[in-house]
C-alpha cells in the first residue's frame, strides 16, 4: 500500500510540475505580431534588459539616432565614438575601432544609425563596440550602417 501511495505522489508531483512549466512559457512567450510595436523596437528592448541587468559582453543589433559626436580616442586602437539615443530614449556610446574598419565621414547629429555589436554595461546606458569584422576569427563581426553604407 505504501508503495502505491509513493508512486501516486511522484506522479502527481511529475504532472504538477511539467504542467506548470507549459504555463509559465505561454504567459512569458511575445506574440509573434504586435502592430503597435516596431521590429527596431523590439530589437532596442533586448539592449533595455541588458541595460537594467546589468550585462555585458551580449551580442547585439539596434537603430539609434546620433545625439553627440565626440573626439576620436586615439590611445592604443583609434576609435570613432559617437552617442545614439535609442527610441526608448537611453543612450548609447558607440565605440567604431577605425584601425581595422573604414569612418563614418558623413555623420551628422540627427542621423539615424543601424549597428550590430558587443553590448557592454556602463551607467550611462552602456557601450557598443565590436562593430567591425573579426580579423581573426575569434569574435563576431559587427557592422554599422549609415545612410545605406555598411562600415565593417
């Protein structure tokens, strides 16, 4: 008897369980379209969480508009930097290493930008960098896009 009840007990533990987790992916799953919601939207809010958890080293893509164009930094690999604010209104440094990829001559303030990277975590919304190719295979490769010119 007792045997049985231990059984009935793993079974129903087993059901309670593997139900729960079916119900937890369907309340926490996007829906595959959402009209009021861009795809660029949608893409700027996995920079969002990375952002508010704090993360780094994450692969990612976005569209931002240029808000501050800042001096090159020229100490160890030169990098082109400039500020996007993304359409949820946080700011991002994007740090373009211009020793292995060509400038972006042409950006102004106002210019939208596409870009695909390395998400690493600051304060201020946090830093994309990588958005050139790998030279050696070791990394992805990202990319910026400017005005239908891909930089990489």
């Amino acid at each position: 008897m007792k045997k049985i009840l231990v059984i009935l007990l793993i079974l129903a533990a087993f059901y309670y369980w593997s139900s729960g987790e079916t119900n937890t992916a369907a309340i926490v799953e996007k829906p595959t379209q959402d009209l009021a919601y861009s795809k660029t939207n949608r893409i700027n809010d996995e920079i969002e969480l990375a952002y508010k958890n704090r993360q780094s080293n994450v692969q990612v893509s976005g569209t931002g508009t240029v808000i501050k164009l800042l001096r090159d930094d020229n100490e160890g690999a030169r990098h082109q930097k400039f500020i996007l604010r993304l359409s949820s209104g946080q700011t991002l440094l994007i740090a373009h290493n211009i020793d292995l990829a060509p400038r972006v001559n042409s950006i102004s303030n106002g210019d939208q930008v596409q870009f695909y990277g390395e998400y690493e975590w600051n304060n201020k919304g946090g830093v994309v960098h990588w958005t050139h190719h790998a030279p050696n295979g070791h990394h992805y490769g990202g990319w910026l896009k400017h005005k239908g010119k891909t930089y990489q």
